[in-house]
C-alpha cells in the first residue's frame, strides 16, 4: 500500500527478482474498502505515508480485525520516526524502501512468522491491542480466571479460593463483560439458574 504510484511501481518491480512467482497488488489507501481488499494477503506491505492517513493508522484498523496477516512497513524518511508507533499499531517489522535486498528478506520472514527484532507477531500484536482497550481485573478476579485457566472448572475454581460456586460464576460473568475480546474457550463455561446463591461471606470476595 503506497500512494506514490511510480514508487510502488519501483518497488514491485524489484521484488519479483526474489519473488517471480508471486502476485503483488496496489493500494493507494483511498480505495473504498481497502482494508477488506487486504483480507486473505500473505502479507501486506505499507508506506507509512499515504496522505490523509498513515501507515500506522492503516495498520493500526487491520490489526483490530486480523490477528493473522503480517504488516511489513516501509518508509523514505527515518525508520525511527515511524519505529516505535509502528510497533504499538501491530506491524511485523519497518525498513526504508529504497533498501529492496533488505526489504525482500524481511518479507519472506514475516511470511514465515518470524518479525523483525522487537517487533511483535500478528498475533502478540492483536492481543495487546484488545488488551489496552479492555477494562482491567479486579485482583479476585484475576485469581478466579488464572484458576479457571488452569482447571476448566468453575468448582475446582471454588474449592481453591473456598468460595461458593455461584460466585465463581458471577466473576465469570463479570470478566465476559469487562473483555468481551477474551477467548470464548478460555472462559467458557454454562450457568444453572438453579445454583444455590452465594453465602453471605462470599459477597465480600
């Protein structure tokens, strides 16, 4: 994705010498729908300058949506202008464009799953930015989530924390809510309405 058609143009070109059998597709990033055009790519390579938006925003809106797609980015000024924001928006590595050799590399080790040193993977990427837009845990409700965690059951969960099962699915409920991005399986669990309501001394849990 780069809005300077002949620098793309540069750019593909010198690519197909490493990788002659691959498809290449241009964005300008005014496309209607550009990020869903990216859907399905082996990776996506992004300029971090494209007029009214930037590469990190563009990266930033794929990331929400895609835990998968490597984001290798590229830039004609200092990469330490763009490096550390790059970083947070989820992007796999960030090189100047002119540098195709290097470029090339950092491609084909993106693809592989393998970022460039400090950057993160799409994966790591997606979690900590659901993470920083997920309201925080109570500490009690950490311990019932990591217990929970470790033994898929809300009353193996009760009988560590000596607290009744309802509360273990009240907390439960209350963590559904507050990170509703959580793995559906890492919380999983089903509610019988006919559970006892917790004791009086678990309220305060």
């Amino acid at each position: 994705m780069d809005d300077d058609a002949w620098s793309a143009k540069y750019l593909i070109r010198g690519l197909r010498d490493f990788f002659p059998h691959a498809t290449f597709h241009h964005y300008d990033g005014q496309e209607r729908n550009v990020m869903e055009r990216c859907h399905g790519a082996d990776a996506i390579i992004m300029d971090m300058a494209l007029g009214i938006h930037n590469g990190v925003e563009y990266c930033a809106q794929l990331r929400y949506a895609d835990n998968i797609t490597p984001v290798l980015g590229i830039t004609s000024f200092l990469v330490d202008d763009y490096r550390q924001s790059f970083i947070d928006a989820g992007g796999q590595g960030l090189l100047h464009k002119e540098h195709i050799e290097q470029v090339a590399m950092a491609l084909r080790a993106v693809v592989q799953g393998q970022p460039m040193d400090g950057f993160p993977t799409p994966a790591q990427a997606f979690d900590a930015l659901i993470q920083s837009e997920q309201e925080p845990l109570t500490p009690r409700e950490q311990q019932v989530i990591d217990e929970y965690r470790h033994t898929g059951s809300a009353e193996a969960v009760a009988q560590t924390l000596h607290i009744a099962v309802a509360t273990v699915h009240k907390h439960l409920q209350n963590i559904r809510r507050k990170q509703p991005f959580t793995k559906k399986s890492t919380i999983e669990f089903s509610y019988n309405p006919d559970t006892p309501p917790p004791r009086a001394s678990d309220q305060h849990q």
